[in-house]
C-alpha cells in the first residue's frame, strides 16, 4: 500500500491543529455573544420597569408623539441587537425581555393616547407588532428545529417506509433439513433454537431425525419440540437428549398415504 506523501501528512496535521485552535476561539466568543443578547434584553426591561414606576407614582403624564418614537426606536434597536445574537445560538431569554421591554416602555408613556395624537399611536401599533413577532431561530436550530452536530450535517430520519426492514434468513437453494441458531439468553444460560423438517415416506408411520450441538452443551440441556403441521395426527418427541445432540421422532396415528414434510420446531436451554 502506497504511504501518503510526508508534505500532506505535515499539511494535515497543520489543519488539524487550526481546527483545534479555531474552536477554542470560537467558544468565548460564542459566550460573549450570548451575554451581550441577554445585556440588550436587561437593559430594554430595566428602561421599561423605570418608566412604569415613574409613570405609576405621576411622575409626568402621556407623552407626545416625539418623545414616544424615541423610546420606540431605542427599544426596537436593542431588540434587534438581542435577535442578532439569537441567530449566532444565544438563547432567547434577552430577545424575549427585549420584546417586553420595548412595549412596556411605549405603553408607559401613551398608554391612554389622546384622541388625534396619531405619531403616539402609530409608535404603539410599531412597538406592538414587534414585540409580538417570534425571535428568529439560530441556524443550528433550523429547519426540524434539531441541533446541528459539530461536523455540520444534520442527520434525517427515513421514513418509516424506507427504512431497511428487519433482516430475514436468506432463500434455501433447495429443500430445507435444519436451521438453528445458537445464543445466549439475558439471563446467562445457553440456549438454542431452530427448525427441523422431518420427512416421512408413503405407507411409513414414522420418522427420525437427530440435531448435533457444536460446541457441546456444558450439560445435558432441556429440549422441547412441536410441529404446527396439522395435515396428518402425528406426535413428536425429544426421544434422546445428550449435551452433544438430540434425536427426535415423529409418529403418525396411521400410515402416510402420501409422501410428507413435517417441520419441527427445537428448542434448547441449559446452564453454563
């Protein structure tokens, strides 16, 4: 196998340790942007809750049109600060009480508008419609509102339709004589199962068939068979059990007036 050229393995590396570096500048300031999102917020609510309490112990009356837009505007702009930095994966609590703010502090001050000030109404509606516009969501959380793993793909489900179905036994080029499987149950014992098809001539009254352990059990184990073939009355046994195999026999109530298949169903536990 060719070895990769020593001036890509240098160049790899060199871009391994730009991504380490480049992440360990970004997480600050991931967290200086997310605190400056919520310092918007802050500020907005904190102007608001000084104009209710000024407003509510008459400290001054409803304001004019002019003075009403510059609260306005002052708190449209930190609400659009605290969106900005929502997009770049702050949380939303400083949009949110930059929203709060920026409607109480309008209302404080025209909240009831006299009749023809329509500049003091116009900046309620304004304050209104943008606090009650959703905060944007940041461009990890797009989309189906998942996050975005660090390597920037976002996995999708399949539909359920296109999903690979569970995984069946393969198709038996010819006739089937036995399928087991060999495992170990939750509980530690040593368990096997399977199928056997037990073939019984015309005019015969019975069969035999015998199911080999490799590796052997441990013990001799338990064995339990059935058969849901219902063509004929036949009964079938786990006739001699060992730790290394097992002989099953089918007996029919009468001769087969045919050539039959009698599929056995073999089950197998012991302790290890």
């Amino acid at each position: 196998m060719a070895r990769p050229p020593a001036r890509a393995m240098r160049h790899a590396a060199a871009g391994s340790r730009f991504r380490h570096a480049a992440e360990g500048v970004l997480d600050p300031l991931e967290q200086a942007v997310a605190a400056s999102g919520f310092v918007a917020g802050a500020a907005a609510a904190a102007a608001a809750a000084v104009l209710v309490a000024r407003r509510l112990g008459g400290g001054f009356g409803i304001a004019d049109g002019g003075l009403a837009w510059i609260v306005a505007a002052s708190g449209i702009a930190l609400v659009a600060a605290a969106d900005a930095t929502a997009r770049h994966g702050a949380g939303l609590l400083g949009p949110l009480a930059a929203r709060l703010g920026l409607i109480a502090g309008v209302a404080a001050i025209t909240v009831p508008p006299r009749a023809g000030d329509w500049p003091a109404i116009v900046a309620l509606m304004v304050s209104a419609g943008v606090a009650v516009m959703p905060p944007p969501r940041s461009a990890r959380n797009r989309g189906r509102g998942e996050r975005v793993p660090p390597g920037g793909q976002r996995r999708i489900e399949r539909p359920a339709e296109d999903r690979p179905q569970e995984r069946r036994p393969p198709a038996v080029p010819g006739r089937l004589i036995q399928r087991l499987e060999r495992y170990e149950a939750g509980d530690g014992r040593d368990c096997l199962r399977g199928r056997v098809c037990l073939s019984v001539a015309a005019g015969s009254r019975g069969t035999h068939a015998h199911v080999g352990f490799c590796p052997a059990f441990a013990a001799t184990p338990a064995v339990s068979v059935s058969t849901e073939y219902d063509g004929v009355e036949a009964v079938v046994t786990a006739a001699e059990v060992l730790p290394w195999g097992v002989r099953i026999e089918c007996r029919l109530s009468e001769p087969a007036d045919e050539a039959l298949e009698i599929p056995v169903d073999v089950a197998v536990q012991a302790a290890r």
